[in-house]
C-alpha cells in the first residue's frame, strides 16, 4: 500500500474568497506629514474610490482630541481625548447621551 503524498495547499484566489463569503473590501489609508500640527488620515474604499473615513487630530491647550468621522453621512462616530501631560483617555460618541463619555484607565 502506497502512503499518500502530502501537497501544498494552496490558498484560496481572491475571487473565490468574494464568491464564497461576500465581497472583500479594500481601503487606502493616506496620512498627512506627522509635523503639522493638525494630523488628518483619511481611509479610501478603494472599490468605490472614494473616503470613507477621516481622522483628525488637533492639540489644545490642556488636551490632544482626535475626531473620527464617517465621510459619506459626515456624522462623527467618536472622539478621543487624551492630555497633553499625564494619561488618561474619554472615548465620545454622539449617541451617549450629552456630556458622557466612556473612561479608560491604565492597568495597576
């Protein structure tokens, strides 16, 4: 009796992977020069050709505040708020109700 061979497997080609679970999507995460004082990414779906996402980051005077927003419904999906000095980090969401945010602390 002849042991069977082992082969490679090979995976499976893009279109497959689309045919089988839904469509595969794919972005472009563009960023401007880290030395502005105002940081902004934006993410493409590169399917569409156009921005989905942006980020912008910009310092304030006690705090570093970070804006996602969903380009397309121009709804901001969150906030960020770190400080300057020290560490703390408040997620915000326009859906909590107004004034709260979710606090995340370090580890101890």
């Amino acid at each position: 009796m002849a042991l069977p061979t082992q082969q490679a497997v090979q995976p499976p080609s893009p279109s497959v992977i689309g045919a089988t679970y839904g469509m595969i999507s794919r972005f472009h995460i563009q960023s401007s020069d880290v030395i502005d004082e105002e940081l902004k990414i934006t993410v493409s779906d590169e399917r569409l050709g156009r921005v989905e996402w942006n980020q912008v980051r910009a310092l304030a005077e006690t705090e570093i505040i970070e804006v996602l927003t969903h380009v397309p419904s121009n709804r901001v999906s969150w906030t960020t708020h770190k400080p300057t000095k020290g560490w703390y980090i408040r997620l915000r969401s326009p859906v909590l109700p107004p004034g709260a945010s979710i606090p995340l602390t370090p580890l101890t």
